[in-house]
C-alpha cells in the first residue's frame, strides 16, 4: 500500500507529538512516566527518550525520531524543541500552499497532475532550503546575531576561564529543561559545585570536562530511598565494590593495580604440566604457596597497603594479604581501573617471572582508603591523588525511586555532553551574493554596498547603544573604547589613500579590541560591527567618485570582509581574488566563538526572526525570501509555546513586543537574564530541523511492505573475490 | 538466526491522575496501608494462589514485597516506599499513607500543579527545618545515661506490629531482649569511631516467646550425635581457635587453564590428603583446640583432630564467617600448607545447650560485640513477622546512636506539627513563600491541604469508630472511645495523649481533629523533667520518620507532576 507523502500528513504526525512533548518543555514542564516491558517505571523530561519509548509505527513519525536522534548523538539537546520547531514549520508550509495554489514560480509545471506537481513543488522548497540555509542563515548569524552574543567565559585575564556565574545560570536553565520542577536549582548547583572542585586550574577546563564526559558511569553514585536533598559531592573516587580484605592504615599509603592473580598457577593456557610424583606435586604447591607469600611480603615492604585487581584472587593471597595488612579490592571492572590508571598516571603490576629481587616502579599514593557505606551498601572510598587537571570527586544521587536517580544522572551527564560543544567553535560558512559581471558590478557593487549601509544605519545606532551601556557600568572602559574608536578611525584614514594597507593593518588593532571588557559577560561584535561601518561609507564615497575604480573598491570591499574575519582569530578566507576576477561568489568562513550563550527563554529565537524578516525585506519576492519569513515566523513557535501558561506580563505577545521594541530602539532585550542557552547548540538545532525538513519534503510516497526484510548480499565483494 | 518481531506501538494516557481508574487504584491502595496502620492496625493475610506459604502481615516490607502492582503510578509509590524501608526499616506505612493523603488532598484544592509542588516543597522544608531546630516540641533528646527512652522506642514498635502476636508480658520480655542485644553489640573500649558488632537472630520456632533469650558470642546449631562428640575440657584460660575459609575436603583447587598431565599410578588425591594430614599435625602441635571451616572437612582429617582431642566443626557457612572473625579474632585461613601463627584467634568458653528441641554449639567471647537473639515465636508466619520487627527495632536503635533524637508517637507528631504549620503560614507568610512567586491565598489553600493530610494520617491510628481530638495548647492526639456520650467533660472521658506525654488532668482546650481549626501557636520546646518522668511513652524513631516525611513529599510532588503514562506494551 502506498501513502502520498505530504505536508499534510507529516503536520499531523508532528501535531500528535507536539502535543505530547511541548507538556514538559521549559521550565514549567512536566514529567512524563514510562513504563517498560520488564516492569521497570522511568520518569524522564528527556525529549529523546520519550519520541523513543513511544514506538512509533507511522513511517514518517520515525523518520522524524530518527533525525532527533541523530541530532541528539551530536548534541545531546533539544529533542523537544526540535519537535515544536518542525511542527511550526510545517504548519507554515501547509498553509503557505493553501493560499497560493499557483504560486508565482511554479507555473510552468501546470500540466502534470495535481499531486506530482505538489510534490516538484516540495522538491523546489526543499532546494530553496538548503540554499537558505547555505546563504542566509549563517550570513545572519554572522553578521546580525552575534553582536547579541555573550560569553561564558570570564574575561578579567588573558585566558579563556569559566565564569561561575555564568555557567551557573547556564546549568540552571538546561537543568529546568530536564529535570523535575522541585529540584533543578538543587542538581545545578550540585553540578556546579562538583565542576569547579574537579578542576585543579581554572584554564584547563576542557580536559577536565572530557574526562568526566567518558568516566561518568564510575564517578557516580546513585542511591535509592533516600530524599533527592541528601545528594552530595564526596572527595575522593568510590568503586562500586566492597574490600575483600579492609585492614585500617594511616599516613603513606600505596597501591597497586593487577590484572592476573598474583598466586601462580600450575599452568598456564596452552601450557601441559607433567607430574611424575606426588612429591612433585605437593613441592610445586609448596612452591608456589612461597612464591605468593613473597610476593605479598615485598609487596608489603614497599608500603603497599591496597591492592585493586580486576579478577578474583584466590583464598591464598586473599589470606596473605590480610596477614601483611594489604586491602584487596577485586573485581573491578575495566573502566573503574582505566579510570584510575588516568588519574594516577600507573600501570597495572607486571609479575615478574623468575627473580625475586624487583622493583615496584607502578604505585601510587592515596591520602586514605576506607569502606563507605551508603544505603547500608559498602563501596570502597579512596582519596587518589590526582596527576593530571582532575582532581577525583564522586556525585552521590539520591532519590526515593530509581526512575528518578536515572533521571537525574541523565540530566547531569546531558550536561556535561552540552558543555563540551559548548567549547568548541562552531564554523560557519556562506556564500555571498556580490556581482557577476564587470560592467553590471559597478552598479551591484554600489547597491550591496547600499544595502549594506541601510544595514549599517541599524547597526550602527546599535553599536552606540551598547557603548552608553557600558560607559555607564565603567568608566575606565569608556576611555578604553574611546582610544580605540580613535585608533580605528586612524587607520582607516590611510586606507582610503591605498587600499592595501587595510588587510594588514586592521588586525593588528583587532586583537586589542576583542579583549575589551567588562564585569561578568562581554558583547562580542561591537567594535568588530564598528570598523566595518567606518570602512562602508568610504568606499561608498570611493565608488561615486570615480566609476573607474570599481575593480578596486570591490577589491577593498573583499578586503574588509578579511580583515573581519581575522579579527575573529578564525581560518583567512581561503579564495583570494584576483584583481582581474569578476566576483561573482565569495565564500566566507566564520565561526560561532567557542562560549557563546545568549539569555534563555525564546531570546534566540525571537533576535533570528527579527533579523530574518529584515533580511527578507530587503531583496524582491523570490524563493529565498519567502522561505526566509516561513522561518521566521516558524521560530516564533518556540517562544509560544514556552509561555503558553503565563499570565500579564509574561505572557507571548507582551515578551514579543519588549523584545522588538528594545531591538528597533537597540536597548538589550534582556536586563538581567535568568538563564542563559548555548547559541551553538541553538544553531545546530535549526540546521537539523531543517535538514530533516528537506527530507520529509522531498518524499512523495511511502510504499509499505509487509514483507520480512530480505538480505542483502554483497554482490560486489564476491564478485572481486 | 534472528527474531524479528515488529514493536508494539507504547500506549500514551494524558493526565493520568484525572482517570477515573487510576483514582480508584489509589483508593485501594490507601486502603490497605490505612488499615494497617498503627497498634489497633487490621492484619492481612496474603496468599499465593499458585503456592508458597501464607503470610499474615502489618508491615510494609512484607506487604508491599509480595502485592503485585502493576498501575504504574502506584508502582511509583509502592517503590518509593519500598526503598524508604531498605533504607531505614522503620516508618514505611507513615510514608505510604501520608504520600496517598497528599496526592488526593492536593488533588482537592485544585491549584496549579506547578504552584502545589513549589508550595509543597515550601512547606516540607518548613517541616523539616523545625523538626531538625532545637525549639522542637515533640522532639525528645536521648541520654544515654539510661534505657528508658530507648525501651520506650523499642516497645513502641512492637506494640505497632500487632501481627507478631504478643501478650503485653511478652512485649516487654522482647523489648528488653533487643535492648540487651543491642547494648551487647557497643563495643565496650570505643575509640573515637564506634564499629558496632553485631546480633545474630536465631531461629527457633514452636516454643513460648518468653523463651526467647539473648546470649553473648555465636551459636552454631549442631546434630544431636556431633554434642556427645564434644567433651567438656577443662583449661584455665582461654581456648585457642583456627578458622578456616578455604576448603579442607581434599578436592583440588586451581590449576589453571593449561592441562595436567599424570604419569601412571600417581594419585593427587592421595597427596592432597598427605598435605592435609600434615596440616592437622601442624595444628595439634601449635595446640589449637577448635578448628572451624566455612566449608567442608575431608572426614579423615577430621577424625585426625578428634583422636587429638581438637574439636572440629565444618559448613560453618558465609554469613557466619565475619561474626566468628571478629568474636575470635582470627584470620581465616586460606593456605592449606602452613598456618601463620597469628592467624589463630580465641574464645573464652564453649559449651553445648539444647534450646527447645535444637542442639547449639555455644562459644562465649572473650570480648563481646557479638551476640546471638535466640527467638521464639509460636508459628512460622508469627516468627517471620517478629523477625522482620526485631530486625527493624535493632535498626531504629542503630540510627538512634547517630541521632540521639526521637520524635513523639501516637499520633501526637503528627498533629502538632499540623498545628504548628498552620500557625506558621497564618503568622509568616512572607518568610515561607520567599517571593516565589506565589500568593498567600494558593499558601493558605496549600498548607491546609499539607495539614489535612498530616491529620488524617493521624487520624488513622484509630481503627474502631473512634472521635479523633486535639489539644489546643500542645497539640497533641487524643482518642476517645467510639461509643461515648457528646458534649461530656472531656477530662472525665480522655486519659493521656496519644504518645502519653501528658494526662487530660489539666485544661488544655480539646476540640475535635476533623473540625474547623482556629489556628494556635502549640508549645514549643519540650520541658526538660517530661521526657524523665514518663516511662510508658509512645516513641518513634527520629532519622527514619524524618526521611519518610521527606521522602512522602517528594514521591507526592513526582506524581502529581506527571502529564503523561507511556505504557511500553511489548
């Protein structure tokens, strides 16, 4: 049987878990209680997790999990803000289509029937998004957005440090997200405090976020019955095993990791041993009964007071063991000794084969090591000395049932995975528009840089705005952004006498300019919006001089768009044109800065539908633009639904009219935010909904076939065989 | 080859605390913990229509552990409660019946799910915060110096497992018993940490509870024909002890994983049997004169030792090895070639004793922080109750030692802190909402709710039609019989308050529980000579009523925030 695949039908399926996943988004959101087969009862507010555990059989319902959660694989947030997104988007095509059945640029497919046409016409909307997404979305990002951007780190020194206010607040709304309404202050200052007593030195940072990243199973702890509010950090790493042996010891302590029994056995694998007699027999037992015991006794005379093995020692050593006053640890398990191996930096013990005398090089000291009991389960307690930038601290979860431990464990752990995208540049790349030929450039170039300077108009009475701001916080500041401004303008007065100088000569400025502070978060693109506004004018000026110097001023334009990009310390362009070269195309790489946060609550989202809808506002009617506004009115979806339930002040219209208000009269949105977001992750979010957008709209039918799935062979493997 | 199954599609239900089933499965629920609550508690008899023994029961671990629930919801629930109980033991029926109370009572008044839970948590805290504070009014702290709080606590629990069949005699007889066991396991020279030793119950059923006794050190049962084995030696001092964990059964241990290959006519079992022999010799001349393994002893070396005049005991089993290790000092022995010396332990005494129609091998510690309860109960089901409770009474005690606090029983905590939190909302309104955003009419409405649901888990202490009333100056629960005169002089008709505390000799204003509540500030900060003088008080552990308030409030907040169910069908 085959179902016409259309928007349609994708809306519906997208409505149905719209409902369902918009119940616990944000802050005021709810949880959801799944049951599994085995009778196992989980709560989560994870989006990806409930699009899983519902099953779905509607074909393009799974395809739609399936792009959550591939996306989640890269991010591991924003399942349920993928859904409303795609929903909205939807629901905007639908309608779309609705009105204008033959819209201006379908006309010449008129012919075919009605449902292949509808289905070309999804094909031209779907290629119309990608190139949006090509072209538009990141040139917005880059140019308009990220002069709203702010940043996680503090920026007192020269270094990239995290800011804990900052990164509280960032925690703090992911965790609303995530977990129940009751304890997300609780569990983000937890993580909070659990981060910054695991790093050693505020600057490495990032390895420390690795590390817990892989190891969180072992760093954890959860505990059943007990109220969420006993949950705490604990010093030290705790094994999830009890002592076999727990003989008490003080001051140097040492320990050693093994990975085969210490007895020796008659034979090994693979190995025959022939007894002749019983004599030989009990002298080879008598042997290696010796061979133990010294081992044990040297092992005790190079202060080793703690053995972790990750197999069963036998009765033997066990025995001689506790005679010399060593705890054992047995049974641990790969990860829990890989673990420790990285944070003490040794390597399991080599038995050694035929001599007795040796040197114990792989021991490392711990400051003690002491059973702990939790929930009257005994676990092992050491206090490793760390080698590297993580200094060891275990999260202990409590929670009445474990559904709600596991919730808590996943939120943390999703946190951990955020943060580390967090610190990586993101790249952007786009294409802009500029001329395709010499004799029409003149008059493009003259127009983009036309636009450009109706752009600027509003970028730069923004850029003042910001400025007064911090005037008023710093003064010290004032005269800082002053001296710069000035150096700007400098330079730039011989950059009108020789463009050349221009490439070389800005970035040299620029890295000054970015670490202009002040108090806790920083605004990125000011002074970099600045220098490309001071350049504009000019070359504007330059081209109604002389027509003759077109080649040139698109050169300069090209130039400025370099410079741009060096001051932002990311890859130079990588086509560099020629003086003779019509520019029909440059490609532009940027990056989203490694720390970017915006202030939570729709803020995103409601700043890129601004931008957006003035973005389309400037070119005629074209695919493009009308794609542009279809999501930008889309993204407004997220922040609906995020103050569906607010009353007053807070409900969607009033937040909606503050935000444009403050952005048309360039006042910040957000006086003290509550929260703040990755952009990043926000960014990522988009291009995936997107992505599986054009998926969706690209199918035409959805053939289903009740047949077994047959195998596949590898005919060309055989073949070369 | 694979199965390939097609997944069921999950079944989604929306609100599911507004169905109509999901509501009545709740009410079920609160039935059965309801009325098992307390002294005057119902019992219930659970059996398994596919077999297994009959278990007659009042207690949440043994209720909770074999009712199958499969509503996912109540499932929620009965987990929590379930895991409040491995915790703490104690206070499991206070967690399940305040959590349902609160579901329905909240459910009642009809705010926001958001405001209820953040005005739940306000409210908790307030609770807990004046629990934990020193001007707590039904907070007792424990000295030491004397049993008799901790008897009172210990006799409390008894008195509220009404399952285990006890005379009023033998509560008392079982109450001092655990006291003693636990006291036995204090070590007597504690450093400044306090491992405490440990009391091992014995089983012995069919026989009087009044038989039940409490004995220092280790009992192991023994065949009739092994105690005429063991003669009584006479020596001066202590008697010497190796313990064995490895197996001395002759059997070979590990070779590893290559082969072995045996030359004609060798017979390990033979050297085996020589390495044990010349073992037995290395133990007769080091003069031990008890040898214990956890596993077996290979008959010959066993008849070895006898002929020496060692007694030898095997399967002595895993449980008992830590006890034994510890009441001896001994090191158990893993090396079946040579004994180090110091591995060997002693004991002061042994003896053999017949405890109803079982046979014990009794050894008496030099240094006791180990002891054996050895008790009666007069069936199966009666015995597996009172265990349950003496191990829950032995439990209480343990978190006492930590906290050396206990709360009021009988209903009293219940109402005064209702009492108190009532006054507190009324009075300071402002302090408890923090600006969270909350108005003081949804606080009111809320905390009357909390109130109510404390008061009804109060209230159901009474089982027999009974008038529930409070005091107004302390607050506290007072019962009247069902069938009395109205509008009497309460004095003449009340005798003492639910946890016995105070006597209705003075004018304290009783009014009834249910009614409308005019709100008072209760007493405060208990006086000093009340907790001396009562020696018949009704008390309740302090950590695990605390964590089961806690706990009861959060499961509450979990269920009310949920919006949907999905039911994985596979």
């Amino acid at each position: 049987m085959a179902v016409v695949g259309s928007v349609r039908a994708a809306l519906q399926v997208a409505e149905v878990l719209e409902t369902i996943v918009s119940c616990c988004l944000g802050p005021e959101g709810r949880q959801i209680l799944c049951t599994k087969p085995t009778g196992e009862v989980l709560l989560s507010r994870d989006g990806g997790l409930l699009l899983k555990a519902l099953h779905l059989e509607h074909p393009i319902a799974r395809m739609m999990v399936a792009c959550v959660s591939s996306h989640l694989r890269k991010t591991g947030d924003g399942a349920k803000t993928f859904i409303i997104f795609l929903c909205h988007l939807l629901r905007e095509f639908h309608a779309i289509t609705d009105k204008e059945k033959d819209s201006l640029f379908f006309k010449n497919i008129q012919t075919h029937g009605r449902h292949w046409k509808n289905c070309c016409q999804w094909k031209f909307i779907s290629q119309a998004l990608l190139t949006f997404q090509t072209q538009v979305l990141d040139y917005v990002m880059d140019h308009y957005l990220s002069r709203h951007f702010l940043s996680i780190f503090s920026s007192s020194t020269k270094k990239r440090t995290l800011c804990r206010s900052s990164l509280e607040m960032l925690l703090e709304a992911f965790f609303c997200g995530r977990v129940g309404r009751n304890n997300h202050t609780f569990i983000s200052q937890l993580m909070c405090d659990y981060f910054f007593n695991c790093m050693s030195c505020e600057s490495e940072f990032e390895e420390v976020f690795e590390l817990v990243d892989d190891c969180f199973v072992e760093l954890k702890v959860g505990v059943t019955g007990l109220p969420v509010s006993d949950s705490r950090i604990i010093a030290g790493l705790v094994l999830h095993r009890d002592f076999s042996v727990y003989c008490p010891a003080d001051g140097d302590i040492r320990i050693v990791i093994v990975t085969e029994t210490i007895q020796p056995l008659f034979s090994t694998s693979g190995s025959e041993f022939i007894l002749n007699s019983e004599q030989q027999f009990q002298t080879s037992q008598f042997w290696i009964k010796e061979k133990t015991k010294a081992i044990v006794k040297h092992l005790q005379s190079e202060n080793v007071r703690l053995l972790l093995s990750s197999v069963k020692q036998p009765d033997l050593v066990i025995y001689y063991a506790r005679l010399n006053g060593i705890s054992v640890v047995e049974c641990l398990s790969s990860e829990e000794l890989s673990l420790i191996q990285k944070v003490t930096g040794i390597a399991p013990f080599v038995l050694p084969q035929a001599s007795s005398q040796y040197e114990i090089s792989n021991t490392a000291l711990v400051k003690f090591c002491k059973p702990l009991i939790l929930r009257s389960k005994r676990y092992v307690h050491l206090g490793l000395i760390s080698t590297c930038s993580f200094i060891p601290h275990c999260i202990v979860l409590c929670g009445p049932v474990q559904g709600l431990v596991e919730q808590h464990e996943g939120a943390l752990h999703g946190a951990f995975k955020m943060l580390r995208q967090l610190f990586k540049d993101l790249n952007l790349n786009y294409v802009t528009r500029a001329s395709d030929q010499n004799c029409t450039s003149s008059t493009n170039v003259y127009k983009n840089s036309r636009e450009r300077n109706q752009l600027s108009e509003i970028v730069n009475s923004s850029v003042q705005r910001p400025y007064q701001g911090t005037v008023v916080k710093n003064e010290d500041e004032l005269a800082k952004t002053h001296s710069y401004s000035k150096v700007c303008s400098n330079l730039v007065v011989p950059g009108i006498e020789l463009e050349t100088y221009i490439p070389c000569s800005i970035p040299e400025v620029m890295p000054a300019n970015t670490y202009q502070t002040d108090e806790t978060l920083r605004y990125l693109s000011p002074d970099k919006a600045k220098i490309i506004d001071d350049h504009e004018p000019f070359i504007e000026s330059d081209s109604a001089n002389s027509r003759t110097e077109n080649t040139r001023i698109e050169i300069s334009f090209e130039n400025v768009q370099v410079t741009k990009i060096a001051e932002k310390r990311s890859i130079l362009p990588v086509r560099y044109k020629s003086l003779e070269m019509s520019a029909s195309q440059s490609y532009c790489f940027s990056c989203i800065p490694a720390g970017c946060v915006l202030p939570v609550g729709g803020n995103f989202e409601i700043l890129l539908h601004y931008y957006l809808l003035n973005y389309a506002k400037k070119f005629q009617q074209s695919e493009e633009t009308m794609v542009s506004i279809i999501i930008a009115n889309a993204l407004l979806g997220i922040p609906k639904t995020l103050y569906k339930s607010k009353k007053g002040n807070k409900c969607f219209p009033q937040i909606y009219t503050r935000a444009l208000h403050a952005l048309q009269t360039n006042q910040p949105m957000v006086s003290n935010p509550a929260g703040l977001e990755s952009v990043a992750g926000k960014y990522q979010l988009l291009t995936s909904v997107l992505q599986c957008l054009t998926n969706i709209l690209t199918i035409d039918l959805v053939i289903n076939i009740k047949r077994l799935p047959q195998e596949i062979y590898d005919e060309d493997s055989e073949e070369e065989l | 080859m694979s199965r390939l199954e097609a997944k069921r599609p999950s079944l989604c239900k929306s609100e599911p605390l507004t169905s109509e089933r999901v509501k009545a499965t709740l009410s079920v629920l609160k039935g059965v913990v309801t009325s098992c609550y307390g002294p005057a508690g119902r019992l219930k008899q659970l059996h398994n229509g596919r077999g297994g023994s009959v278990c007659t029961t009042s207690q949440s671990a043994a209720l909770l552990a074999s009712l199958p629930v499969t509503q996912p919801i109540l499932k929620i629930l009965t987990t929590s409660v379930q895991n409040h109980v491995s915790c703490f033991s104690d206070c499991g029926l206070f967690t399940a019946i305040l959590c349902c109370n609160l579901v329905e009572k909240v459910q009642g008044v009809g705010l926001t799910t958001t405001t209820a839970i953040k005005l739940n948590k306000h409210l908790l805290s307030l609770c807990t915060e004046y629990l934990k504070s020193e001007i707590c009014g039904c907070r007792i702290p424990i000295d030491f110096g004397s049993t008799q709080l901790l008897l009172c606590l210990v006799r409390s629990l008894l008195t509220s497992k009404p399952a285990c069949m006890l005379t009023r005699e033998e509560v008392e007889h079982i109450s001092t018993l655990i006291l003693r066991a636990f006291l036995l396991t204090v070590p007597e020279n504690a450093k400044d940490r306090i491992i405490l030793g440990k009391s091992i119950i014995v089983p012995l059923k069919g026989q009087r509870v009044i038989d039940s006794t409490v004995l220092p050190g280790v009992l192991i049962e023994i065949p009739e024909v092994q105690v005429m084995k063991i003669l009584p030696i006479k020596k001066s001092d202590s008697f010497k002890v190796a313990l064995f964990c490895a197996s001395l059964s002759g059997d070979l241990s590990e070779t590893g994983e290559g082969t072995v290959v045996l030359s004609h006519g060798v017979s390990l079992e033979n050297a085996v049997l020589d390495q044990l022999l010349n073992l037995g010799r290395q133990l007769v001349s080091d003069q031990v004169d008890l040898v214990m393994c956890q596993k077996v002893i290979h008959p010959s070396l066993k008849q070895f030792l006898r002929t020496h005049g060692v007694i030898a005991m095997d399967r002595v089993g895993v449980a008992l090895m830590e006890p034994l290790s510890k009441m001896t000092g001994t090191q158990p022995i893993g090396s079946l070639n040579s004994v180090s010396p110091s591995s060997y332990g002693s004991v002061k005494d042994w003896c053999t004793a017949k405890f109803g129609f079982k046979h014990f091998f009794h050894l008496i510690p030099n240094e006791t922080t180990v002891c054996s309860l050895l008790l009666c109960n007069r069936n199966d089901t009666a015995w597996d109750e009172l265990k349950l409770t003496c191990q829950t009474a032995l439990h209480a005690l343990q978190l006492t030692i930590k906290e050396p606090y206990v709360l009021l029983g009988g209903g009293c905590t219940e109402t005064h802190l209702a009492a108190y939190i009532r006054h507190k909302t009324r009075d300071e309104p402002e302090s408890i909402l923090k600006g969270d955003g909350c108005t003081q009419t949804e606080l009111q409405l809320m905390s009357e709710a909390f109130c109510s649901a404390l008061e009804t888990l109060a209230g159901s202490l009474e089982h027999d039609g009974g008038e529930i009333l409070t005091d107004r100056k302390y607050g506290h629960f007072w019962s009247v019989q069902a069938d009395s005169p109205s509008a009497v002089n309460w004095p003449d008709l009340l005798s003492r308050c639910g946890c016995g505390l105070y006597s209705s000799q003075e004018e304290l204003g009783w009014c009834f529980l249910r009614g409308a509540h005019h709100p008072f500030m209760p007493q405060t900060c208990l006086p000093r000579e009340a907790s001396g003088s009562a020696n018949d008080l009704t008390l309740d552990c302090f950590t695990a009523k605390l964590s089961g308030l806690q706990v009861a409030v959060e499961t509450a907040n979990l269920i009310l925030d949920l919006s949907y169910v999905i039911e994985d069908r596979n």
